[in-house]
C-alpha cells in the first residue's frame, strides 16, 4: 500500500487524554494549526466515565483536589458541573480476622469530583476544535527529525510539524512509537517512568441508593484481605447514581479479581445489599494496550516523576512532553496533565515556531 501524502501542521499531538487535548487546545487559541492522534476510538486516555441511570460513573480518575487551579479553570471554561466528595461516616477496616468499623472516615479526604464525569473534561475540550483536530483510532507508530521539524507516521496519516507534543505516559511512547534519534539517557528515563494506573484493575458497583448511609457508613473502606484494597463512595451528586468503587492490583501475571470474589467482599464489608449491585464494572487497565506495560508493576520509581528532564523539549526542542508523569506539580493528577500540557505550550509559542500560514 502506497503511504498517504504527508499532510503539514505546526504540531502533531499524540493523544486525546486531558494532556493532549489540553496542550492542543492551548496551540489552537494561539492560532497554531494542529491535530490529534489517539490511538483508541474515544477521548480521554485514562478519564474513562460510564452511564449509570441518569448519571455518569468514573472507570478511570475521578477526583481533583483543593488548590488544583487548572483543573478549576478548566471546569469554569467548559461550564462543567462539580460536587464535593461523600465524607460523612464511619470507615470500614477489613484485617485478616473479622471486619471493624472504625469511627469517623479516616481514609478520605476533601475532594472534588465531576457530575456528568471526569471524561467530561476530555470530551469538552476536544469539542472546541475545528472538524478534523482530533484523528481517533489513527495511532501514531514513528517520530523522525527532518530539517525543519519533524514526520509523523500514524496508522492511517502522515503529518510534517515543526513540533511534536507527547501526551501519553513516557514509558508507553517508547515501548509504542518509535522514535528516531531519541537521546539514550530521556529514552531509559522514560521506559523506567512508571505509568499512572498501569497496573491498576478498578472496581465500580451501581446500585438503587446508597444504603450504606443509612447506617452512618461513610462507604470507605481498607482490606488486607482482599482483591480490594480500598473502597470508597463514588456515589453522584445527593446520592444518584449510587455507587462503591475500589482499586485492586494483582500480583503480575494473574488475572483481575472475579465477580463472585469482589462481591463477596463487598457483602463482607457493607452488608447483603452490596453483594446485589444493578451494574457492577471491573475494568483492567493493564489490558489498556495505550495504556499497559509488560512490566507495569516493575515500574516503581516515581522519583522520576517530573524528572527535569522531562521539563525541556527533547530532539533538539522538537518533541515536548505532556503526560501527567512529566509534571513537577500534581503528577499522577489530571491537575499535572494540565500543568504538562502548559510547559509544553509554553516552550512552543515562546520558540515562535511555525511552519503554516
């Protein structure tokens, strides 16, 4: 098959997670001409949100904290819709003898979530582009330095730039893409980068109300027993939909937690009613192939979170990162995806760098 004629942008963005869209939207209102690539067939990387009812559930993140200044501006410029975190109750505490409740909730703590869910962010800001910005299912698969920037090759296109952006976790970008003249110290740098929830299996259980509030539980929970680790209440605004969810990580290579053991557990800790849930998700991220590392779990270095040198383009200033592993603020959070995605615009308007119009 002939390859398709290299079409030319200021910046080619690799990925459609709040990093991404976030850098390309920022390049768009500084009347840069850029497009997307997204390897899935939706937005929103590891912002994943499901319907429940007459609301939306997180399989992905979830929360933003006080004090995370983009994420708020964000929320004001798309007019999405917040609500503070359940904390009222007590907690649940599962040893390996029998269950306790602990007073008070002393697991979580003050937080923000979305109404219509996280990925409201991602679909709200790839919203604003023109027709055509955002290329799903177009994976891109090398990044070559030419003369005047760089080529793009993607599954289905092919893109000349003066700059690439890589909104995708550093350690999947070099295990997915190859690119051509990477320096070996960013290249090792970034393939011992741990992927945020790479080696993560999410639980979420959708039921008729939050029962568990009824009897001053506060839907928090910690187990050394497992497959869950924690719980918490990922019920909607007032209680609808209502919902418990739970992050499990199995050991590598086994496979996630079945259905009969996670609702036995949930019936263990919050009573009968929870081993009946209406809907009940168990969503493996390790089998996200944008997402997942052969050696996910081995990855446990987060000292090269925000690493400097993650904070300067590399390729000679042509390639910038933009994942949330990449912040020196808020790493792991969508906050540092945004904080990514600022630096990298920032290098690339203050470069002056263009090659269109």
């Amino acid at each position: 098959m002939t390859p398709p004629e290299a079409r030319r942008v200021d910046a080619v963005v690799i990925g459609a997670g709040p990093g991404g869209l976030y850098a390309a939207s920022l390049l768009h209102r500084a009347g840069r001409d850029v497009v997307v690539l997204e390897a899935r067939d939706r937005v929103g990387g590891r912002l994943l949100s499901v319907e429940a009812g007459a609301g939306r559930l997180d399989l992905g993140a979830s929360w933003y904290w006080p004090g995370e200044q983009r994420v708020d501006a964000v929320v004001r410029m798309l007019g999405l819709g917040t609500f503070a975190q359940h904390l009222d109750g007590d907690m649940v505490y599962q040893p390996l003898g029998d269950v306790q409740r602990i007073s008070g909730n002393q697991l979580d703590v003050p937080s923000s979530r979305f109404e219509r869910g996280a990925q409201a962010v991602a679909t709200g800001l790839a919203a604003g582009f023109p027709e055509g910005t955002v290329r799903l299912a177009d994976a891109a698969r090398t990044i070559t330095p030419i003369a005047d920037g760089v080529e793009v090759d993607a599954e289905h296109s092919r893109w000349t730039a003066s700059q690439v952006v890589v909104g995708v976790a550093p350690a999947t970008a070099v295990r997915a893409i190859r690119i051509d003249d990477l320096e070996p110290s960013i290249r090792e740098l970034a393939a011992a980068t741990p992927v945020w929830m790479g080696g993560t299996v999410k639980v979420v259980a959708h039921y008729d109300r939050p029962f568990w509030r009824d009897v001053g539980l506060a839907g928090s929970a910690f187990s050394h027993v497992g497959p869950l680790r924690e719980i918490h209440d990922m019920s909607g605004p007032g209680g609808h939909p209502a919902a418990l969810f739970g992050f499990a990580q199995p050991a590598p290579g086994m496979p996630p937690p079945s259905r009969d053991r996670t609702l036995d557990q949930l019936g263990a800790l919050f009573g009968d009613l929870a081993a009946e849930p209406r809907q009940l998700w168990i969503h493996d991220w390790r089998a996200e192939a944008t997402i997942a590392h052969p050696d996910a779990l081995g990855l446990t270095d987060y000292r090269t979170y925000g690493h400097e040198r993650y904070q300067h383009p590399a390729l000679e200033g042509r390639l910038h990162w933009a994942s949330t592993e990449t912040a020196p603020v808020a790493p792991g959070h969508i906050e540092g995806a945004l904080a990514a995605a600022e630096r990298a615009v920032a290098a690339i308007v203050g470069s002056g760098a263009t090659t269109s119009g």
